[in-house]
C-alpha cells in the first residue's frame, strides 16, 4: 500500500472518529453503552492478520509500541466524559480538548512513521497496529466504565426519587 492510500485511509478513519464524536454530543447514547467498546472488537480480525505475516520485531520494540499507545490513551481517556442533561438521557460531554488530543495522537503516529523509516513495511505495520491497539483498547474500556458509573448513578438518583414519592 503506497502512502497515499494510508494516509487517505488515516484521514478517513479520523474523519469517522471525528463525526461518530461530534454526533455523541448531541444524540444520546442509548442503551446500555456496549457500543462503546465495539471498536475493540473491530479491531480483533487484523490481529490473525499479522500472525500469518512474517515480521523482524524484537520483543523490546513491541513493548516500546505499547507504552507509547498508554501515553497516547491518556490524553483521550482524560478528555472522555459522559453527563445526564434536563432530558435525562446520557450524552458525551461536549469537550473541545479531545477533538486537539485526537489530533494530537494522529499528528504524533504521523511524525513517528516519518521518524521510524528504514523499518521493513510489514513491521513497521505491526508496531503501528500495537500502538493503535495499545491506544484504543484503555480508552475505551475507561470510557464504558465512566459510561456505566453516569448510568448507575442515574438509575440510582431514579430510585431514590420513586422511594422519596
């Protein structure tokens, strides 16, 4: 794949984030939030897809992948709230911070793949593949889990009314 195609494909998938973020700001998350952890899932197929490959990558370097991919899920995982508005549905905390986190994070893979050049394509795509994975994986586990605290507590504020009436 030229790098063309990747980073018309990076672009896309940002654009899909960006959207997919920007619409959780206005439409309530229905449910019980599952759809939040369904990118993880997604990414599950293309793990097979670099077991059959052949790499040349130490141990070491999958680990640096990995603990760069914590630091990036940081700034997103901070950025990532949820809140119960006047309607009483659950929304995603409109919040300017994450949309320059994502930007920052894309920027930041952007410059590593300039900086990390003489690396064969295929292991070059395993070490990106375990910072995307390393990223998205806590972000959005965090996310559910900060879903479900906002939902639990909402249900729990609709009981303590019922018993209160």
């Amino acid at each position: 794949m030229n790098g063309f195609a990747l980073y018309g494909m990076m672009i896309f998938i940002v654009g899909l984030v960006f959207g997919r973020r920007t619409r959780a700001m206005v439409r309530p998350i229905q449910g019980s939030g599952i759809k939040i952890v369904l990118p993880i899932l997604f990414l599950l197929p293309l793990v097979s897809l670099f077991a059959q490959i052949p790499v040349r990558v130490k141990i070491w370097e999958i680990g640096v992948a990995a603990v760069i991919g914590l630091l990036l899920a940081v700034p997103l995982v901070l950025t990532t709230n949820y809140e119960v508005r006047q309607d009483g549905k659950i929304y995603a905390q409109k919040n300017k911070g994450f949309f320059i986190a994502l930007i920052a994070v894309v920027a930041i893979r952007f410059l590593l793949r300039q900086f990390i050049a003489d690396i064969d394509p295929a292991s070059l795509g395993l070490l990106f593949f375990t910072v995307a994975i390393s990223y998205v994986v806590p972000w959005r586990i965090v996310s559910f889990i900060k879903f479900r605290k906002v939902k639990l507590s909402q249900t729990l504020d609709k009981d303590i009314a019922a018993i209160k009436a």
